[in-house]
C-alpha cells in the first residue's frame, strides 16, 4: 500500500486531513460517523488502490481534521469533500461512502452532480430525520455521559457488529485494543455534532435527482441499517443497482468483516467506466470466486 501524499488542506472553513493512495481514476472514501480514515486502511486501501487513486480523509470533527466551531449538516460535510477535490486538483471522481458517510455521498451527488462519477453508498439511510427514535441519538447521550467508555464501547458493537464476531472473544479484544490506541479520538462534543448533522438528514424525496450511475451494498445481518432501509435508497434513485453480501460477517462494517465481497463489488462496479480496466478486473473477479454469496438486484423507479 504505496501512499503518494498525505497533509491537510483548507477546504470549506475547515482544516482536513487527507491521504491519496495509489495511481488511476480518483476514488474518494468518506467515513461515518465518530470515525476517522483510519478505518478505511485495513480492508479498502490496500485492494482499490491497486487500480484506483484512493483519497481517504478525516471528516471535520474526526481524527486529525479541526473541530467544528458551530453546528453544521450532511450538506455542509459534502461541500467538504468538494472542497477537498478542489484543493487536491480532482475535477471529478468516484464516491464510496460508509453509513453516515453514505449520507454524505448522497448529497455530493445532490450538490455536486458534475463532478461525481459513479456512486457507491454502503450501510446507509436517506431519511434518519423522519425516525422518532434513532439509535445514534442514544449513542450520543452514552458518549457524553459513559466516563469509562465501556458502555459506548458496548453500543457500538453491538450494532455494528456480526454475531460471529461478537462470539469471537479474541477478535472484540483486539478491536478494542485498536480502537483505544487511537492518537485522534472523537471527543463528546464533536460527536454530538456530527450526531445532530446525522439525526437532521432527510433526501428521500430528493434521491430521484441522483444522476450518476449508482450501486447499493448492505449485509444481510445489518442492524443499524437492515436491508430494507438500504433498499428504499435503492428503490428512489434510477437504475440504481442493489446488493447484498450474506453470511456471517454480514453485519453493517461489511467492509471490514467480508472485504474481499465487498471491494469485488466495488471495483467491478467503477470500473464499468473505465474499458482499460474493465479486462483486469474480470481476471480478479475469477480470483475471488465464490467466496462469499450475495444477491444481486437492480432497483426500479
């Protein structure tokens, strides 16, 4: 996993951290919520990178990025990322974007149409504002309030998690390990703000305005964001295509629990685009066989 660059750039009143990865057709990763880029440099860097330009960054209030000096919305976090292009000098690029991060995406593709080109959301929702309780809004108060962390930390497995992996008593300890040894936390009051962007969001009346050719993956054990959350995404944007990765480890980090499916996906998705590409990952698409079982849809309007 070769990084080229890596700094912080001013972009839309904020201070982001950034790393670009890899050489070919840009590819911008965006996080969820109370995390930072790091997570992406386990699973997703080191496979789209090998044929793609990857730019993971830190979203204002998360990791090495500046803190937010006021509230802020899901818009406001999607002119980041195209203020970040801006800064990096990318005209126009693919999105992946991770439960809030999705969001996110969403309303690059929203706000920035000319400059997105193929749209990948994962473990998301379009609509959390019409929901009366949401489980981010109790998330937030345990992150305010838990001192020893045990409980947030409880919260957030639970529902990110597979069942498998809860099971795994090795595997939850040495994710915590690695979740506690980060130098960037999230502190409570940058969480609650992005909480807040989180909880205010509402494009499902908008998404039949998404123009960019668009892919939907869920895991089938996805508590946060079960499939037919995921679906209604799907069911709104034309020709959207739809997916789901089945099994154990299907949880809402598909990402990270199944990502050899998942950035199989991914890659034979954006590369649809790109005809150079196109031969390359039919090859790697024999490599992985069938690892794992998904269920392929294509969404109709």
């Amino acid at each position: 996993m070769s990084m080229s660059r890596s700094g912080t750039v001013r972009a839309n009143g904020q201070e982001l951290y950034f790393e670009v990865h890899g050489e070919g057709p840009p590819l911008v990763l965006v996080m969820g919520i109370g995390y930072d880029a790091t997570l992406w440099t386990l699973a997703q860097v080191p496979a789209l990178s090998e044929k793609f330009q990857v730019v993971i960054f830190d979203n204002r209030d998360a990791g090495r990025s500046s803190k937010a000096a006021a509230p802020y919305t899901i818009a406001d976090m999607a002119d980041d990322v195209a203020a970040l292009m801006d800064a990096l000098a990318i005209k126009r690029a693919h999105l992946l974007g991770l439960s809030m991060g999705g969001m996110i995406a969403q309303e690059f593709a929203l706000r920035h149409a000319d400059r997105l080109q193929r749209l990948v959301l994962s473990g998301c929702g379009a609509a959390p504002a019409r929901v009366a309780f949401d489980p981010i809004r109790t998330w937030n108060w345990v992150k305010a309030n838990d001192t020893s962390g045990e409980v947030f930390a409880c919260q957030q497995f639970t529902w990110l998690f597979s069942t498998a992996f809860l099971r795994n008593t090795a595997a939850v300890q040495q994710t915590i390990r690695m979740l506690t040894s980060n130098p960037h936390p999230v502190g409570p009051e940058a969480y609650s703000r992005q909480a807040d962007a989180y909880l205010r969001y509402d494009a499902l009346d908008r998404l039949a305005d998404v123009k960019s050719p668009t892919l939907v993956i869920v895991g089938d054990q996805d508590l946060l964001t079960p499939p037919w959350i995921c679906r209604e995404i799907a069911d709104r944007i034309p020709g959207c295509q739809f997916e789901i990765i089945k099994g154990d480890g299907s949880s809402h980090v598909v990402p990270i629990q199944r990502p050899d499916e998942f950035n199989q996906l991914v890659t034979r998705f954006l590369v649809a685009s790109d005809p150079a590409l196109t031969s390359a990952a039919g090859a790697d698409r024999a490599a992985t066989g069938a690892r794992g079982a998904t269920t392929k849809m294509t969404a109709s309007v």
